[in-house]
C-alpha cells in the first residue's frame, strides 16, 4: 500500500473508492483509517491523509493534524477547490521511530468551481512534520519554486 511514488493512478473525480491521494489504494485501506482517528505512522501518510482531507473538505481532520503553534484561526472549507493531483518527491526521517521529519510534494488543484475557468494550480513545499503526543502532526513549511 505505500511506495507508490510518481503513481499516476489517482482518478479524477467520482467516489468510486480510490483514494484522493493519488496511492493507487482504496480510500477505505488507505487515508480513510487515519481520517476516522487511527494515528498515522508516518509523517508521509500524516501528509497524504491531509491532501485527502483537503479534497475531501474535512476541516476537522486538518485541525487535529495541525500543530497548535502553527495552527491558523478559523480555517474553513473551501468548496471551489478541486484537489486533482498529489507527487510525494522527497521524504525525510518521518518514519516510526522518529520524531521529526520533512516531506516534499507537488500538489494540483482546480481553481473556480462553479464560476472559475478551472484553471489548474500548483503548490510545491516542503513541509515539516512533528510527533506530539504520540501523533505526527503538521508544523510548517517552505514554499518552493
Ligand atoms: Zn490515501
């Protein structure tokens, strides 16, 4: 279920059971465990299950999953957004026994939803991730290109 790097599998659309991640998994065996409450094991799959709760609009998970400090007040939903594409590039550390690391990933999205041209949008950063009571969560990150 994990290194599918450069896997191009992510469907576009539709709620067929893949996961919105791009894994190549089904939601139900992929994201879907850590956005129901299981802890992620890994600061990559924490980064993943956050693109799926951004295409997903699963506001609450991105709260839990943002460390506090960090954490900007009153993040809402954003429905004229379409998640369409995650590349997981670079990982650091982040693995079980740590208790930092970095993960580097392109992410594409839609712009507009209703009105917008559906312009598609791209992020490249490189995030940085913490364990916190035993739970990796997001801290920050560098924007790059
Ligand atoms: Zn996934």
């Amino acid at each position: 279920m994990s290194g599918a790097f450069g896997g191009a599998a992510g469907s576009a659309g539709g709620t067929g059971g893949s996961c919105p991640c791009g894994s190549g998994g089904m939601y139900a065996a992929c994201c879907g465990p850590f956005l129901d409450g299981t802890p992620a094991p890994t600061a990559e799959a924490l980064m993943r299950s956050r693109y799926t709760a951004f295409a997903r609009n699963d506001i609450g998970y991105l709260v839990r999953t943002w460390h506090p400090r960090t954490r900007p007040e009153g993040l809402c939903a954003d429905t004229g957004t379409r998640w369409v594409a995650l590349a997981v590039i670079d990982t650091v550390d982040g693995g079980p026994d740590d208790e930092s690391g970095e993960v580097e990933f392109e992410a594409e999205w839609l712009e507009g939803g209703a009105a917008g041209a559906g312009r598609r949008q791209r992020m490249h950063e490189r995030s940085r991730f913490v364990r916190r009571g035993g739970r990796w969560v997001y801290l920050d990150g560098d924007q790059l290109d």
